[in-house]
DNA sequence: TTGAAAGCGATACCAC
DNA sequence: GTGGTATCGCTTTCAA
C-alpha cells in the first residue's frame, strides 16, 4: 500500500488546477462551480485542466466553506423490512440523482443505538437536511430532528411540522374492507398492529379504517381487532390462534399489511382452510411476494414514496421558506385471488402467477 | 425559521468553548480531542466549558484538519433481501458503538446508477474505509475501490486483495446435500442460482459443493441443477416448474438459499405435496421465516457478519499495515421438520412453532 | 503545560 | 472578467 501511494501522483487540488489552466484559484472555482462570471474561453481551460488532473474537489473543504454538506440523513426504526427498504431505496436513487450521499440512522425503536443517534449523531449536523420514515407520533424525537434547523421530510405518520409524504391509511382500510363486504362477508377480523406498547399511527389509523367501514355497514357488533407485530412470523403465529377454533372462525381478513396477510395465509393452509374458498384474505402494501401468493391488496409504492419525500426535502432546502406539505397518497385496490365472494370462493389456479 | 434562528445562541465552536475556560484554542482542542499533554485541572475547565455550551464538533473541519472523516462507506447491491439488510444492520450497529457513521451505497448491479456510484461518489473519498457487500469477483470495481488509498473490507466473496468476511459455501452446500443423503435420499435437486448472465461467486461454490457431495456419495449421475435468482418468488416459479410432472420429481431439494427454499415449499404445498413427507427441502440462511416454515437450513447470522467486517475494517484504519485477513464461518446445520428419511415423512406439526 | 500561528481545501467578497 | 485575501472550524507543529 505505501510503495503504490508514493508512487502515485499526488491528489490535486484546486490549486493545481488553477496553475494548470494558468488562473488564480477563484478563477477556477468560479468555473468549476459554475458560479459567478467567467469568460467562456477560461472555464474551458479549467474544466479540461481538471479533467487532466483528475480533479474531485473536497467535500469537506466545501462544506466548511458553504455550509452546505451535499448529504442527507435517513432516520428509519428498521431497514429489514420491505416497506422500509423499499422507501429506501428511493431515496437513494432520487439522491444519487442529484448527486447527494446518504448518512443512514437505523434506530431501532427503544434501543440504546437509537437515543444515541438523536444525541449525538444527529447533532453533528453532517447532513443538509433529513428524512425521517416511520417515526411516528415522537413529540421529542421530533422536537430534536427540527432543533438543528435545516429541513426534515416525515415518510409516514403526521406532523403538523413536516412535510409528509404517507398513504391515507384509514382509507386504505376502510376500502379493503370494503371490498371483503362488497363479496357479502360479514364475519371479518382485522389482524396485526397494536401489538407494541406505543400507540402506533399507522397501524391505529388502519384499525379504525377497518371500524368505520364495519360500523357503516351495520356491523359494529361484529368488528373484531387481533393485535400482531406488523411481521410475517407475528402474523402467522396470530392467524394460527384465530383460525384454530372453527367455531370462532371469520369468513375473512383484513390483515394490517401484507406480510401480516402472508402469514394468515401460510397459517391457514397449514391448517388445511382453502384460501380463498375457505377463507378471503386482504393485505395493504403489494409487497414483492404479495404475486406469488397471489394476495390481493391495497397497492402502495413505497419506492415513490421515498423520492417525493426527497424532492420535498431539497425544495426546502434550496429555498427554507417553502412551504410546509402533505403528500398523502390514496392506495389503489389490486384483486388478485386471495378473496372471493362468501361462500363461493374458487380454487386457486396452480401457475406461476398464483 | 428565519425568526428562530435570529433569537437563537449562535452555535458556538471550540474558540468559545476556549474563551470560557479562559485558555488558547489549542489547549482546548487538546483537552477535548485527549491528544497532548494538559493539566487535569484545565481539562476539567474545558470541558465543563464544552458542556456547559453544547459544543459538537464540526466533524467537517475535524475531517480537514485531520483527514479522518469519521465515516465508513458501505456499498451493496440490494438492501430489500434479508442477507443484505441483516449485514447493514450489523455494520451499523458495530458503527454506532464507535461513534461512525454510515454513508451507504446501494449499487443495484448493472444500473447506470452502480457506475455512478463507482466512478462519482466513491472518488469523494468521504470515508475512512469501505465495506463491500456481496460485490463478487467483478475486477474492476475491486480496483476503483482499492485506489482511493483507503481499507477495503469485503464481505462476502473471496478477494486476496482485501480482508474477507464469508461463509464457506461450498462446505454449506455439501453438508445440507448431505444431511439428505444421511437421510436416504438419492433423487436430490439443486434449486437456485446461476440465473444471471455473471457467474455469481457464492452461488458456483454451493452448486460445487452439492455436486461434490452428490459424486463422492456416488450419485454425480443423479446431479441436477436448476437455476433461479436467489429470491422467494423466483424459488416460487422454478419449483412450480420442477415440481409439475411427477415422473421427474426429486425426493429432495437443496436450495441455494432459504428464500429459495421457501418458495419451493410454498410451491410444493399449492401443488399438493406434502413437506417433508412427499418432499424434503433444505436451504442455507436460516432467514427470519425460516422457523415459521419449519425450514431445515444451513445458518449463518449476516449480523455477526458486519459487525466482524466493521472490526477488521477498523483495525486497518488505525493500522494500514495490518495483515489483510480472512474470516470462515463455518454454518451449523438446523434441523426442523423440512427434511424427513426417504419414504418416512412424517406430517408436520401444526402450531406456531410450525 | 500552554499558546501562537500555520495549514487543511475550498468559497466568496471586494477591488482592480 | 479576474485575482487577492479573508474565512469556514479545527488540529498540530514549534516556541516559550
């Protein structure tokens, strides 16, 4: 390694690059940054002698200099699970785009790792701004993340103080449930959320979604909610409970997600109950294998959901006036053939796609 | 905003932090930075001084001045597969502990975005080291990352270049081959990988090593490999196909992976075969629904893996002379009820354990 | 043990 | 249009 580097030409800066082109270093930083006046003839010269040299300017030079970072930081409770990685990937491509870094905060929720981050690492402000996806109703966490003054863009949940980008989440419950009534059930148990302690929005938004649709159908005595962590392995293990006793048995399911549906229905054939002829199930999401279970669902696109909370984000930062907005997105019904009419439910077809 | 920040304390910096404690800026910095001699006594005025204005740092100076950045660069290709989410949250976390923080770099292989990433955002060199996940043999990246002058680690892939974090793949898939042949078994099919146009690294070694263990059992007649992406539903689609015709049916599966594994399960159970009792199935993962599924697998804990990269990364950092090493894990076999003997498979249990 | 001053590598204001 | 110079906030010799 040291007899490469000694070797090697030393890295350039914008002085050499200046003295190439023969300019002074204002000069060349003027050309390179494309700010300011320079005499086309000159900024030619610059941007070939930088090319020459393999100029890449320092970041944090820069950064000391302009205050600005050319980096943003994500703020996410996990990365391991699809919803959430999805929108992360959206926000990197939508940065890589504009050519901004992403500094990645995975805080688990109640961990140490996360106080830490809001303590200490955040409060470096390496970042020109932040996205802050799935946390939620956290008035301090919150308080915190605005404290250091550059913008913050919320993915799920509601802040009065953000810009959010979200899906209408008691609407896209309420339609699902829809959907299974519209097919003349009337025996549907809402599973999965209000599992943690914490009151979580998204999943309180869902289930009362779900308790407005029953309720306008006549049906409050039959509303039935059956808490489940948000997971697959929760679901399942859930689903097996409800499902067991044949008395108790609902005719179908709107599950909180779609991995909490995956699991109702890998619980219900395990249990030998045909889906959907035995049971119909609805998720909200359209996870990545809500096809191959052939799951229908309310449809979001998580991944669009990361690149608007970046464009939000650099309108508010190019200009700190902008105004404050809310995206909320309205999820699209996908049937795939998970539900079917009470009581006349097919067999599903045996092929690829489900 | 505006109004908010004008009534704010200015963020103060170490010459206030100086001026308090009623010293030089360079008896502050030393005290704070614990490099150089100062009194315990000035120490302590320091420092209360520090805490008593909220003083952080501004790494970016920091960075100049010391050319540290205090930020580790990770680079993978997919963040939405549960290896890869896994690694990052072990890399994380292990960063975290020491105060670092992540810039990640989600190159999705063949995008125009990966190139990017390589030629643009990787030269900014705002990093101290690199972790590689899962970048495979591709020659030229290695060496774009190795130029910067900075400790690359990889894990994940075999590289004499760099310290490697991996699991012996080729032994995973030997063993699981022969977990199955112990269990009577000769008809064994290999599911999975090899479906890209590059020839992926870990998936050749485990193809290798299950036809390496198929051969000296004898059975190299009997080898059969069925390519697929390493996901769910591609699992799903290729053992819908393998799985149609009974004549050509295998008694067995070794899968390349465990999401690999549980599409054929899911697979098996839409067609109507019994697992273990009609099919045995055996993955290498022990992914987070592996249990759920009472999936047999190969385990490894991609955690472990990233917060081992993050330590042999850091020991280069502090000493670029440090051997470049490389760490086998060896995965014990789980077994759950995936895989029966030949002939006697019994039904699985149904509860939530699986 | 402490302080003064010179960088680190850019940007940006202000003359020319 | 272009160049000189102060500046961003910290670290780090080198003297004292």
């Amino acid at each position: 390694m040291a007899e490469v580097s000694e070797e090697a030409t030393r890295v350039s800066g914008i002085a050499d690059v200046a003295r190439l082109a023969g300019v002074s270093k204002s000069t060349a930083s003027r050309a390179l940054s494309g700010s300011g006046y320079v005499s086309p003839a000159t900024r030619e010269r610059v941007t070939a002698a930088a090319v020459a040299l393999g100029y890449v300017p320092s970041t944090n030079a820069q950064s000391l200099a302009t205050g600005r970072t050319q980096n943003v930081g994500v703020v996410m409770p996990y990365v391991n699970r699809w919803f959430f990685a999805e929108v992360l990937e959206g926000i990197q491509s939508a940065l890589l785009e504009r050519g901004l870094d992403l500094t990645l905060y995975d805080a688990t929720p109640g961990s140490d790792r996360r106080r830490r981050i809001f303590d200490d690492f955040l409060a470096r402000k390496r970042f020109d701004g932040l996205i802050a996806v799935g946390l939620e109703p956290q008035e301090d966490e919150l308080d915190r993340m605005l404290s250091f003054d550059k913008p913050v863009v919320s993915v799920i949940g509601s802040s009065p103080r953000t810009s959010v980008v979200t899906i209408d989440d008691e609407d896209a419950a309420s339609r699902a449930t829809g959907h299974l009534l519209a097919l003349g059930h009337t025996r549907i148990v809402f599973l999965g959320g209000g599992a943690g302690a914490r009151d979580h929005h998204v999943e309180a938004s869902r289930v009362r979604g779900y308790r407005e649709a029953m309720a306008e159908a006549g049906l409050a005595h039959e509303v039935r909610h059956l808490p489940a962590t948000l997971s697959m392995p929760d679901g399942y293990a859930a689903a097996v409970d409800l499902l067991s006793d044949p008395r108790e048995r609902p005719t179908a399911i709107v599950a909180a997600c779609d991995e909490v549906a995956i699991g109702a229905m890998v619980a219900a054939r395990r249990l030998g109950i045909q889906v959907p002829a035995g049971l119909s199930i609805i998720g909200i999401d359209d996870h990545e294998y809500a096809d191959m279970f052939a799951l229908t669902t309310m449809q979001q696109i998580p991944r669009e959901q990361g690149a608007t909370a970046v464009e939000l984000l650099i309108r508010q930062i190019e200009d700190p006036a902008a105004e404050v907005v809310d995206v909320v997105l309205k999820p699209r019904l996908v049937v795939r053939s998970s539900t079917a009419p009470l009581g006349r439910g097919a067999v599903p077809r045996i092929d690829a796609a489900g």
